[in-house]
C-alpha cells in the first residue's frame, strides 16, 4: 500500500495487489465519495429513521464514515473487505477533517471489526464480496458499488453478482457506482435495475456514475 493525496487534498491508498487507487486521484478521494455515492443515494432513495446500507467494498471507510456523518437517524452498515492488512493499517490513515469526529469507529473496527452505539452500527466482514452477498438476508435501503474497476475486479461486476445485489435492494432503495463502462450498464439491466446516469455530474466537474432501483425515480432513464 503506498499513501498518495488526491486532488481535492485528502489521501487516499494504492493498492499494490490490484494495481488501482482506492479512489479517484483526478476527482479527490472526499469528493467521489460524496458527490458518486453519498448525494445522489441520500437524494433519491426514500429513507425512513433507520436505514441498512451495504457497503462493497469497505476500503479506507470513507463511504461508510460519509454515510454516517450524512444520514442523522439509527444506520446499519454491512460491509466486505477481503484485505485484513488493510483493515489493520487503517488508523494509521489521515482521515479528512470532516471524518475525524468518526476516527474512534475506524479503531474498533481495525481491533475487532465491529461498532456499535446508539445510533450506528457497522460491521466489516474480512470474506470476499461474492460470499457475502449470496449469504445475506433482508433488503437495503442504500448499496454503494465500489470495488475496484471491472478491468481489476470483474467477478464483482459480474451479471450473478449485480443480480444479488438486486435482491437485495428494497424496492424504494437506491444502488450508486461510479462507473458509467456501457458493459456494468447492461448488466445491471439484465438482472432487472433500472439506470439512471448521475444527475449531479455536470455540476460538480465529475465524470459520470451511474444510479440504480428498482422503482422508477425521478431522473430520465437510460
């Protein structure tokens, strides 16, 4: 792992084994994660006090710890991350300043994997993605997509893995990417999601995501 900043000043990891940053070094780590998954998932998802949020995958946390910070009722996060060194390593990371208030969360789960309060509670499961999917049960009111691309990390991107997702999703749920690849789209389609290109895109300077339901939301279709 080596420790770079990306453009918008917070840092972010390479990962040596798939070749790929964590996050976007041309958008800035804090910013794709707000504008790719958390703005446009908060925005078009309907969400009651309590939310289940499925997190894949759970790389340095940002999502999550965006998600915590963004959404204030009861919020449950399951999320997989196959790199236990990663996970270990993490409390070593400087955390953008909006995410710090959450550092005490990133040293339990990097010493037992797990956070729990009153409000949140957050569960990071050391197994491939795959696995886990196929094992959970219940429905989700947000899931963000974000493994590494499909060029490093396919079988994540993979028709039997997006049709779990999809049964997973609750039907006034919202699935957000960052990828807009015209093979991811297809796929999501045929396992049955409706998408949507990312609303929000032209206005922040980012290059389009891509946002998925099951229900018809309030964006032209794709």
């Amino acid at each position: 792992m080596r420790l770079t900043q990306s453009a918008d000043n917070t840092f972010t990891l390479f990962s040596e084994r798939y070749r790929e940053h964590y996050h976007s070094m041309r958008e800035g780590a804090l910013r794709e994660t707000l504008e790719k998954h958390i703005r446009p998932a908060f925005t078009y998802a309907a969400l009651g006090e309590k939310i289940r949020v499925l997190d894949i995958c759970f790389g340095l946390g940002y999502n999550s710890l965006c998600a915590i910070a963004n959404f204030g009722g009861k919020i449950e996060i399951i999320s997989p991350e196959i790199d236990r060194d990663l996970i270990a390593y993490l409390p070593n990371l400087p955390y953008p300043e909006a995410l710090e208030p959450y550092r005490q969360i990133i040293k339990q789960i990097s010493e037992n994997g797990r956070f729990k309060d009153d409000r949140v509670s957050l569960e990071v499961v050391l197994d491939d993605a795959t696995r886990l999917v196929q094992t959970q049960i219940g429905e989700f009111d947000v899931i963000f997509q974000d493994p590494f691309s499909i060029r490093a990390n396919e079988e994540l991107w993979s028709e039997r893995f997006f049709a779990d997702l999809y049964r997973l999703l609750k039907p006034s749920g919202v699935l957000t990417t960052y990828s807009a690849s015209h093979i991811v789209r297809a796929r999501m389609k045929n396992v049955g999601f409706l998408i949507y290109a990312h609303p929000f895109a032209a206005d922040s300077g980012l290059r389009k995501g891509t946002i998925a339901s099951k229900n018809a939301l309030d964006l032209p279709p794709l």
